[in-house]
C-alpha cells in the first residue's frame, strides 16, 4: 500500500481521503464550527466547474463579512481564479474534522468526489449547514417545487414536528417547512414569496439565515435528522 511521507505533496490528500473510511466521532463532530465562514473544496471538478466558482464569487460579494475558506493545495488555480483577496483563505486537509471545526457553512457541487464527507457533516454536525450547488431548479419557484419526501412525512406525522394536522390546512408545503424550523428562530417566513426562484431562495436566503442564526441551522438538523434518517431507513 502506498504511503506518502509527510512532505510529499499528496500527504494530506491521502490522510484526508483515508479519513472518510474510518469511523466518525459524531459526539466530536456535533459541536464543532466556527462562526461565520463558507467553505468548499479546492477539488479540479469543483475549479473547473465555471457556474459554480461564479457563485462563490457572487456569495463573496454579497456576504463581504464573511470569511471564506477553501480546502485543498491547489493553491496556483486557486490565485488564478480568485487573485489575492485577503478574505479568501487556503487550508490543508488531514480529516474531517479540521473541516468541520473552520467553516459554519459548508457548499459543495452535486458532482462531487466527497458526497460521503457532506452527507457525514450534515448527519452529524449541528452546527454547522450544509448544502448542495445544483442549478437545476434554477428556473423553478417555490410555488412549483416539488416537496414530495417532506410533504408525505409531515402531513402523515405532523405531531413529529410539533404541529397540528389543522395547522397544515391551506399552507403550501414551503410554508410548513418553513414553520418547522424558522418560526422558533425568530425568522418571520411569512415574508417568502412564493414566486422567489428556488435558486434564490436555497443558495442565498437560506446562507442568509444559516449565518445570522446558528438555532436556525440546528434546527434545520434536527428537522433533516427525522426526514432523511427516520424515513428513509
């Protein structure tokens, strides 16, 4: 088996591929974040993926507070595509948990090599959110998105979540998830127009939330943890 030295420069690569195949610490993972940081990974798909590094561009300028990390040694294509911005940080990768203990949001493409590492922060990090970058939904508002999953679990188990099958009467299922996870954080959701793209509403709305409340994102999880893990065994 092939080990690199230390030196070498695929040694955190190998480590941090290594890493994904051992058993996770979930009770170390849970509490770990830090504050106001994106990151995503400085993989070649991920660089090379044009529509994706605009958006990352785009969030950078929307959100020009927040600090943004990149994982990963391809610091070269890295200089190229972003120049020297100070808000832009580069960061070797050794495991899983010097990811989750840097970033409070984590994005990643629907291509990506690592879907076993996102699907491992989202299950087991409370702290900190986790989303896909997937365009095609792009032209689609919330008023058409299809909810299948979620509309079935919470209109068939509402008490689950709280809530009364009279208080799902009339509301459309965004409104439901929305009341879910976002009336207990203070977020007024009746604001949400149903003719906002989902584009806007899940890349951007929802980053917006994700920093001003971190109750926001472990609610979003405790939420996650009871559609995708209870119903989906």
């Amino acid at each position: 088996v092939y080990m690199p030295a230390r030196d070498d420069e695929h040694y955190h690569e190998f480590a941090f591929n290594n890493s994904l195949e051992a058993t996770v610490d979930e009770k170390r993972l849970e509490n770990l974040y830090e504050k106001n940081v994106i990151g995503f990974l400085a993989t070649k798909e991920n660089l090379e993926d044009k529509e994706f590094m605009e958006y990352i561009k785009e969030l950078m300028a929307r959100f020009p507070d927040v600090t943004f990390k990149v994982f990963g040694s391809n610091s070269k294509q890295l200089k190229v595509l972003f120049g020297d911005k100070q808000d832009l940080e580069y960061c070797k990768l050794t495991d899983i948990y010097d990811l989750a203990q840097n970033i409070q949001i984590y994005i990643d493409t629907d291509n990506s090599l690592y879907s076993k590492m996102l699907e491992k922060i989202t299950q087991s990090c409370r702290y900190i959110y986790t989303m896909k970058y997937d365009t095609a939904l792009i032209d689609t508002t919330l008023f058409e998105l299809d909810c299948s999953l979620p509309s079935k679990v919470i209109y068939e188990h509402p008490d689950l979540f709280g809530l009364k099958k009279s208080e799902l009467e009339n509301l459309h299922i965004v409104d439901v998830i929305n009341k879910i996870f976002l009336e207990k954080t203070g977020i007024d959701y009746a604001k949400i127009n149903l003719t906002m793209s989902v584009y806007e509403y899940m890349l951007f709305l929802r980053v917006q939330w994700a920093l001003e409340s971190k109750r926001f994102i472990s609610n979003l999880y405790e939420y996650r943890k009871i559609i995708f893990q209870d119903f989906m065994t």
